[in-house]
C-alpha cells in the first residue's frame, strides 16, 4: 500500500470519530450557536497544540524517573495547552456571552487535539500495513481515549461556565476545573498503562460514567443560559 493511502486511511480513521464528537456537542448549543469560523479556529488551535506538548512531555519524561509523576505532569500540560487553545481564539470575545460557551470551547479545543493525537497514533501500525489494527485501535480510541479528553477539557469548561454569575470566584473555579481534569486524564493513562489494555472495558466503563455526569452537567449550564426560561441576563450573539 502505498504512503498517500496509508496516510488517508490514518486520517480518516482519526479525524472521522472526532467530528462526530463534535457535532454531537454542538448540538447542545443549538438554541445559541457558536460562530462557525471560532469554532474551526478554536478545533485547528487544539490540533496545532500537540506539537508543542509532544517536546514538552518528553523533556518531562527524561528530567523525571517517577511514572506516577510523569503521567500527572503530561496530563497537566496537556490540558493546560488545551485550556489555552480554547482562551486564545474565544475567551476574551462578546461571543462568549452565556455559560454553556466555555464547554462549548474547551471540548473543541480537546477534539482538535485528540483529532490530531489519533491521526500521529494511527500512523505508526498503518505505516506496517496493519490496517485492521489501525481500524480497531481507531476504534478503541473513539470510544476511549477521544472522549477522555472530552470529559478532561469539559470539566474546565463546566466549572468557567458554573462561575459565569461568580466573577470574582472565576480563579477559584477555573483551578479547581484544571485539577479535575488533570486527575481524571491521570487516572486514565495510568490504568491504561497498568493494564497494558487487558481491562480496558473497565477503564471505557469509569469514562463513560465521567461522560454522563459531564452530559447532566451541561444541561444544568443550559438551564443558567438566557434563553431558557430559568436563564438569566442576555445573549449578545445573533
């Protein structure tokens, strides 16, 4: 098989699940929509930020010998490039204007990054020739990995977006989301490398059950927005 086609089916396999990711999402935010050029910046940002975390993380695993310390510092800076991602292109825009928008934002972030991550994860067994095992790996990280950085980068968004009303708490709120997120991002990479994928429906269980409370959570945000009839204040898009 030849580079191009190898390359393609890395691509496809990689960035497809993703995109179904994302248009679930932003279905959540229907009744106020999101401009779709900050969006496609925001998710091109969350892809562009895995070169620049891949070098930091192996300089972390080189200056360290602790695993435990190790998967926790790549965990950090992975949802710290993210969380940057997301503040660079929308965060300090009149379009964030409602709570539901900081999740909206973070989780795009996250799928460009995860978008990004699956396609260089894919290529390595395609590269072999191993197609099968590139569409199950794709697979696994669909349902696994993908929606971890998902759940991850969401509970930085979910805690903004609960301190929406609470601006001088906002610090506080976003700290708390960024240990959150790191904590789950670490448990799960060390599960998966304890493992070494024997259990790996007992890790896919323990992220989903993260991925309907993320869901409840969302539709709590969406009852704090202006148009929903609990809401408060005003929407400035249009």
């Amino acid at each position: 098989m030849t580079d191009y086609k190898t390359i393609l089916i890395a691509i496809t396999t990689g960035v497809l699940p993703v995109f179904l990711w994302l248009w679930f999402w932003l279905k959540e935010d229907r009744e106020d929509p999101e401009p779709k050029g900050l969006i496609i910046i925001t998710f091109i940002l969350g892809m562009f930020a895995v070169n620049l975390v891949l070098p930091i993380e192996k300089i972390v695993d080189k200056l360290i010998a602790n695993q435990i310390i190790v998967i926790g510092a790549w965990a950090f800076i992975e949802e710290i490039f993210k969380y940057f991602a997301a503040w660079a292109v929308a965060f300090h825009t009149k379009f964030v204007d409602e709570p539901i928008d900081y999740p909206i934002y973070m989780l795009t972030a996250a799928l460009g990054f995860a978008a990004f991550e699956n396609i260089l994860f894919l290529l390595n067994p395609s590269v072999g020739g191993e197609v099968l095992l590139s569409a199950l790996t794709g697979n696994l990280r669909f349902l696994g990995a993908t929606l971890l950085h998902i759940i991850a980068s969401s509970a930085i968004g979910i805690a903004l977006g609960l301190a929406f009303y609470r601006q001088k708490y906002k610090f506080l709120y976003l700290l708390v989301g960024i240990i959150l997120a790191t904590g789950l991002h670490s448990v799960f990479n060390f599960f998966i490398m304890k493992s070494e994928g024997n259990d790996f429906l007992k890790v896919f269980a323990f992220v989903w059950v993260f991925a309907i409370i993320i869901i409840l959570l969302f539709e709590k945000l969406r009852r704090m927005c202006p148009y929903h009839p609990e809401g408060h204040g005003l929407s400035l898009k249009t």
